[in-house]
C-alpha cells in the first residue's frame, strides 16, 4: 500500500500534490518503517523547493514540521535528522 500511495503522490499535478502531501504527511508520521517516512520526507522537500517561488515552501515545512514531530515521539532519530536538514533546505533554497 505505501508504494502505491507514494507513487500516486509523486504523479500528482502541482495543484492537486500540495492537497495529497497533507494526507501522505499524516499517514507518513505514522508508518512503521522509517525508509518510508525518509522518502516522505524527500519527496515534500523536492516539492517546497520546486515551487517554493508559488509559496509551496511554507506548507512543505508545514508538513514536513508535523511528521518530525510524530517521528520524536517514536524514538526515530534518524527520519528527524532528515526532516530537519529537509527543511533547512527548504529554508536555503532561493
């Protein structure tokens, strides 16, 4: 089922993606395998950088703020790495 959802996300258009990226964040905070949670997290960072000039940037954090949020509390101190370098990414990106 993830890679299922993760391809639909990914083959989103841009206006429809930003809707998709809030349900797969949630789901994403809440999966068991961090390798899932980690291609989360790449594939809304790639996303808020792309069109961070329309404004995606914020809501990229957004939601990449909400699954490092969940992942702390899991103990998963790897996909919170990631999730901080994501968004300092994000953060950089002009």
């Amino acid at each position: 089922t993830w890679p299922l959802l993760y391809k639909q996300c990914d083959e989103d258009a841009p206006k429809a993606k930003i809707n998709a990226l809030g349900k797969f964040s949630a789901i994403a905070g809440r999966v068991q395998k961090p390798d899932y949670v980690q291609q989360a997290i790449s594939q809304i960072k790639d996303f808020g950088i792309k069109y961070k000039p329309q404004g995606a940037g914020a809501a990229a954090i957004n939601f990449i703020t909400d699954i490092k949020e969940k992942r702390q509390k899991l103990n998963d101190d790897a996909s919170v790495k990631i999730a901080d370098a994501a968004i300092k990414q994000i953060t950089d990106a002009k």
